[in-house]
C-alpha cells in the first residue's frame, strides 16, 4: 500500500498526467499517469485504491464508465472519479450524474483552476465520508462491546445477589403476608406459623375485608381461599394481580379440578396449596419459596434500576453523537 495519498490518471494523451501532477502534487497528492484500464489495473494491484481517479471518456481498451465500475468492484473502496473528455455529449454527461461521479469536464473548454477546484472538492467530500465511516465503525464496535460488558456483568451481579438471598429478606421491612379464610381458625393459624417466620402476617375473613386490605396496603404474598362466603377466590387473584402484577398469590383449595386449576392460573395465580394442611411446614416451604422468587425479581430490577441511572449519561452523550454524525452526513459539500 502506498504510504501517501495519490490520484490515478487514466489518458492516452500524457500531457494530462502530467497537468494533474501540476495541479495536484503542491496540495500533497502523488500522481501516477497511465494510457489504457489494464495499465490502470496494474496500478491498483501495487499501489492499493487511489484517492481520486481522472479519466478520459473513452479509452483503447475500455470506456471510463466500465473501468470506473470493475475499479469501484475491484477495491471495495470509494473513491473520488472526474471524467475529463474532448467529446462531451448530454447522454454521456447524464450517464455520469447517474454513475456517482464528482465530475464531467471538457478538455479545452474547462481551466485548470477547474479541474483543481473539482478534484479538491470530490477528495474533501471523499474524506468526510471515509472518516464519518469511521467514526461510525468505532462507535459501533463501542456499542457491540459496552452490551457484551452489560451482559456479563448483570449475568454476574443476578448469580450474585441470587446466592446472597438464600434467606430473603426484603430491603428495608419484613415480609407482609396476607391470609384470606372465611374460617377463622385457618386464618390464625396462618398468621401464627408465618408470624413465627419473622413476617407481617395480617388476616381477612371475607372477600370485602381482602379488598380493603389490599387497596390501603402493600402484599408481598396473598394466600387466599378459593370458595369465600361473599366472594369468589379466583375473582379476588385477578383483582389482586390487576393492582399488583408482582405480588405473589397462592390460592389455597379443598378440591381442585383440571378446569379449576387452569382457571386459577390463567387468573395470575403462582400456585395451588390443598386443604386442609398435612404437613404445615409445606405451606412455610411454599411461602419461602414465592419469596425468593420476588427477591430475585426485586434484586433484579434494582440492578436495572441502577444501571439506568448510572448510564444515562452514557446514552445520552452517544445520541448527541449520533445526531451529530447525522447532521454531518446531511450537510452539503
């Protein structure tokens, strides 16, 4: 590859070559001057893509459109492209519009000065673009690697808080449990057992006084009766997850059916207790269980919480140079 930037002129007549060499070489560009496309193809292959390409319209071997096709092909790179010709035609000068190129001239009728201005203009458009390019490459990479650097770390951070919670305990309060029977003794005997689990443990023996409950305070976990005398248990988990999707409900059930069951899960519920009760530590265990779901759930949205916070900036900083970058691209030349 060649270490400074240079130009390809392609033209039979030599005196082009070395016009371009005159006008370009004090702004820092190499020239080198071929007659033919197979010499401007030997070119490419030891110098690597030229900046900028000067080509007469037709050449021995090939027209200025094909060669500027194969070479745009053939580099995967763009590059700045004038056409400079003694035989200008509106067909030909609309062929170049519609090709991409930043500039059709006429030997003879067009100065120096104006090749100069229009081979200066197409390189600087030529070098926004390259470096908007790489601009964006480099915010994309950034992008791609501060994600892949999220990922991990919340991977980390959830394992983490999930090992931490093995006794959940909730940030700034105990638990609350609510306990819904319209036997008293089933409600006592809740409050006492989860009570004992260090819990605020409170209870309601009808669907009126669940409601109440529920509308003036916070639940972590509902264990409620499916058949209430003035309401409906499967009623009250859908009223329940309406006000509060996170609270975990657990419907607590003589009998169950198929039907039953899918109806109370369809309705929001986490799971199903069988009355009455063998073994009491089962209920602890479920209870447990609901709770360290919701702690996961809890320290898990915290960490986002977090991270929100924390990079805001970040995001923020990354549109204004997104937005900047657009405005660029939209700027005339």
């Amino acid at each position: 590859m060649k270490a400074t930037p240079w130009v390809l002129v392609v033209d039979p007549d030599p005196r082009i070559g070395q016009m371009c060499a005159d006008v370009l070489g004090p702004l820092g560009h190499t020239i080198h001057a071929t007659s033919s496309g197979a010499g401007a193809f030997d070119a490419v292959e030891q110098l690597g893509p030229p900046l900028g390409l000067v080509t007469e319209l037709e050449l021995p071997d090939v027209n200025a459109f094909t060669l500027l096709q194969r070479l745009r092909a053939f580099t995967n790179t763009p590059f700045a492209a004038v056409i400079l010709t003694e035989t200008p035609s509106a067909r030909t000068a609309a062929r170049a519009i519609q090709a991409g190129l930043d500039g059709y001239l006429i030997k003879g009728a067009d100065s120096v000065e104006e090749l100069r201005a229009t081979l200066q203009r197409a390189i600087r458009r030529l070098a926004r673009r390259r470096e908007l390019e790489r601009v964006l490459d480099e915010l994309t990479h950034l992008n791609d690697d501060f994600m892949a650097s999220m990922r991990t770390l919340r991977r980390a951070n959830t394992e983490l808080e999930r090992r931490l919670a093995e006794s959940p305990v909730p940030t700034d309060a105990a638990w609350r449990v609510l306990v819904v029977d319209d036997d008293v003794s089933v409600v006592a005997v809740l409050e006492t057992l989860l009570g004992s689990q260090g819990h605020i443990v409170e209870g309601a023996t009808s669907g009126a006084a669940a409601r109440e409950a529920f509308l003036n305070r916070h639940y972590d976990v509902v264990l409620t009766d499916k058949n209430l005398g003035d309401a409906n248990g499967v009623d009250l988990v859908r009223e329940f997850h309406a006000i509060a999707p996170d609270c975990r409900i657990l419907l607590m059930t003589g009998y169950a059916t198929v039907e039953s069951a899918v109806d109370a899960i369809e309705s929001g519920v986490a799971g199903l207790l069988r009355k009455p009760f063998d073994d009491l530590g089962q209920v602890v265990n479920r209870v447990d269980e609901e709770l360290a779901h919701l702690g996961e759930q809890r320290a898990e949205r915290r960490y986002f919480d977090t991270f929100r916070a924390q990079y805001a900036e970040f995001e923020a900083r990354f549109r204004l140079i997104r937005n900047k970058l657009g405005t660029l691209q939209g700027e005339p030349t």
